[in-house]
C-alpha cells in the first residue's frame, strides 16, 4: 500500500502556485519550492514526481479557479456588460497582489507553450474555453435585444480573447490604465445596443 504522503496537498499547491505564476516555471528553482511549500525534496518528489509535475498541478488549479470566476463574472451580468466586468477585472488587477503577476495562460503561451506539449494544449484550452463563454454571452445578449443582432458573436468573440492577452500583458508591465479603459470602451461599443 503507498504511504499517505504527510503534507496538506492543498495547501503546497497553493503556494507552490504562487512561486510558478510569479516567477514562470524556468526561474522558479527546486529550492524556492522547497522553501515556499516547507517540504522536504524527498516529500516533493514523493507526492508530485518532480518539478514539471508539480507545475502543471497548480497550472491545473489555476485554470480551474479563473475558469469559475469568468463563469460567475459573466453570468452576473447581462450581455454586454458581463464581458465589460470580466474585463474591468483585469484592469484592476495591479492593485491586487493575487493578481499583479497577470493571467497564467498568458504568461505560459510566452514561456512554454512552444516547447511543451502538455502546456500548449491547456494553452488552446483556455483560450477555446474563452471564446466559447463570450459567445454565449454575447449570443444570450442577442436573444436579450442587448447585442444587436448584427454582430458575429463567435468572431467578436475571438477578437475579444485575442484583447485578452494584449491587456493581460500591458497590466502586467505596469502601463497606463486608463488607456486601457478608453480600448476596452471602443472594443465593446459595437456590442451594445444603442439605448433607445
């Protein structure tokens, strides 16, 4: 029978997630896991396999976690408006400190996708996982009268996600938000049906 491992599995994925989405996978050194999750290497090794296992289990996390909180933003709202708020979330991300380092995705799509297989799939993953939310969004909004009926929804959609990680990364680097708003305000104009 394998032995129990002896450690609150949450709880190290939580901070190991916390090393990897500051850091990226490749500065993130077996000594900073160790130090961040207080587990010994043997542990590490025993209860995860190695460091590109243990990545992609708080990779995993993440993307469960955002994929919960974009399905609650939208549905919170109307179309357009649950797009504007997901967005706006994004926009204000520098201000929270769980949210300063950007969106993981984004920073995987630059660092490994390329290179690793298991990465890029998740990659396209999110991203179709995106574009599929804000379709039925934006085609609930049409069903709704509050998107007019002229617009693509699945290609305004795909414009959205591609947005997405222009925000994400301009966030990340610390710019100017306010222009930001003002292109998330164009970006969504031709969305919204004119108030009568």
């Amino acid at each position: 029978m394998a032995r129990k491992p002896e450690f609150d599995r949450d709880a190290v994925l939580e901070s190991a997630l916390g090393a990897f989405w500051e850091h990226g996978y490749e500065a993130t050194s077996m000594a900073d896991l160790l130090k961040v999750t207080g587990l010994s290497k043997s542990s590490l090794y025993s209860g995860f396999g190695d460091k590109h296992a243990l990545f992609m289990a708080t990779y995993d996390l993440y993307r469960s976690n955002r994929a919960e909180n974009m399905t609650r933003v939208l549905a919170a709202h109307p179309a357009p408006r649950g797009i504007r708020a997901f967005f706006e979330e994004v926009i204000g991300a520098g201000t929270e400190d769980w949210q300063r380092f950007g969106c993981m995705t984004t920073n995987q799509a630059a660092e490994l996708a390329q290179s690793d297989v298991e990465v890029c799939t998740r990659v396209a993953e999110d991203h179709q996982l995106l574009e599929d939310a804000f379709t039925d969004h934006l085609r609930a909004g049409q069903d709704a009268g509050t998107v007019p009926a002229s617009v693509d929804a699945r290609a305004a959609a795909s414009a959205l996600v591609t947005a997405f990680s222009g925000f994400q990364l301009t966030v990340r680097a610390g710019m100017d938000r306010t222009r930001l708003e003002r292109s998330l305000a164009y970006l969504l104009a031709p969305l919204e049906t004119p108030a009568p």
